[in-house]
C-alpha cells in the first residue's frame, strides 16, 4: 500500500539484527517474492551471523545492502567494548556479503573506552582496507548502559544533556585525548 499511495519503493529495516535468524530470513524474503513488491531494502546485520546463501536469498528478493556494526578496527577495543567479534571475522563477513553482490555498509565508532590515536587509526584503516567507505559516528555513554557505568574510569563524559547524544556530538572523551 505504500508503495501503490505514496510511491515508496526503498526501505531501511531498522531491525538490531536482521541476520540472527536465517530461518527468519528466508520466510521473509519468501513473503516479499510471493507479493511481488519489488523493493530496495537495507537492513542491519551482525558479523557473527549468515550465509553466502543467506545473502544470496536476501540479493535475490531485493536487499541492496547490509549495515554491519563493525565499531572499531583495533582487537583490542573490540573486546573492552565486549563486541564478541575478530578483525579476521570482520573481514570474512564482508568478502561474504560482498560474493553474493551486497553491499556492506560498515558502521565505526570513534571514541570508545580505551581509544587512542593509533586504535582511531587502526579503525580508519581497516574502513580503508574494505574499501567501502563507512558511517562514522561517536560512542556514546548513555546513561544507565554499561558504558556510562565505567565512562569515568576511561575517560570524561562531557554533558548528561540527552539531547545532545547524538552521532554527531562528542559526549565521552577517552583518556589520553582531547575533544578535538
């Protein structure tokens, strides 16, 4: 109905983890084939989770991309974060997506606990590595996550301002560097 009323023919599915369940994925993909929508879709996924025939099922019934919480390029960051993923899974994950004519989209985080310059380095060239480009954004302390529970350990929160918890606002600065 969307499409027909408002001529939408491009959607984000803005689900943490569309991938977890591959089961889940076929049937959905089934139900978009069966109605013979014709949609661009976008959707997250998770370096941990899918298939080439995943990935091949989700080009086949339109997918265009897939979003991967990557965060950081630098092992060592990636496990303060407790994000359970390796570079050397990274990498795999995106050849994968890649062979089944997706595009991964990596997402970066500049700023987590621990971050140095040479960690921030790190993460920009393993987004150089991929050559895909990438969305950078800055971690964010949220207060009553985790994060925020060590923030102080790591680094300054700068505000407790909620509005300005944005991608684009710096609200945690790691110790050893500065907001700029």
């Amino acid at each position: 109905r969307v499409k027909k009323v408002l001529g939408i023919t491009s959607f984000f599915i803005v689900d943490d983890v569309f991938t977890l369940q591959e089961k889940r994925v076929f049937a959905f993909c089934d139900a978009l084939e069966k109605a013979k929508l014709n949609l661009r879709l976008k959707c997250f996924g998770h370096i941990n989770t899918g298939s080439i025939e995943m990935y091949k099922r989700m080009k086949h019934a339109g997918f265009h991309s897939v979003a991967l919480g990557i965060e950081s390029g630098n092992q060592r960051i990636l496990d303060l974060v407790k994000k359970h993923i390796s570079i050397e899974n990274i990498e795999k994950s995106v050849r994968c997506i890649e062979k089944s004519g997706l595009i991964p989209i990596p997402l970066f985080m500049i700023g987590n606990i621990g971050e140095t310059e040479e960690t921030i380095i790190d993460t920009i060239n393993l987004c150089k590595k991929m050559g895909k480009g990438g969305w950078f954004s800055f971690a964010q302390p949220l207060p009553g996550s985790e994060f925020y529970a060590v923030a102080k350990e790591y680094g300054t929160v700068t505000t407790n301002n909620l509005d300005e918890y944005t991608s684009t606002h710096i609200t945690f600065v790691p110790k050893g560097l500065s907001i700029d």
